[in-house]
C-alpha cells in the first residue's frame, strides 16, 4: 500500500535524488583515479613479460659465454707460460 502524504513522497523522492547523486560522485570519483594513474604511469617505459624474458635469456647466454671465453684465455695464458 503507497501511502498518500506528500511529506514522506518528497522524503522519498530526496532520497532517490541523493542516491543517484552519490552514485554520480563514485563514477566521477574512479574516472578522474583512472586519469591520474594514466598521467603517472604514462610516462613510464613497462615491458612485456615475454620481453623481459627475452632479454634474461639473452643475459644467461652471454654470461655463459663470458664464462667459457675467459676459461680459454686463462687455458691459453697457460699454455704460453708453460712454454
């Protein structure tokens, strides 16, 4: 049963506007922290995962090939000494 008093219609009415209101300020509210996140971060450089892991792979691969040139060099180092 809808009750006839116009006090508790415009009450209601108050209520109904205050919600929507507020519900407008949550929207604003998270499109302006999605903004300012874009303005922060934009100017950053961010790779992709499979970037970064291509370029580990590439860092390993040199280390390891540092590693083998330099147990040459102390094997011909040794080898000259020897002589």
């Amino acid at each position: 049963m809808q009750s006839e008093n116009p006090l508790i219609a415009d009450f209601v009415k108050l209520l109904n506007s205050a919600a929507g209101t507020i519900a407008g300020m949550g929207r604003e509210a998270g499109e302006n922290a999605r903004e300012k996140a874009r303005e922060v971060f934009g100017g950053l450089d961010f790779v992709s995962r499979e970037e970064f892991d291509a370029v580990k792979d590439m860092a390993a691969a040199a280390r390891e090939e540092v590693e083998a040139l330099k147990a040459r060099i102390a094997a011909l180092e040794g080898a000259g000494k020897a002589g």
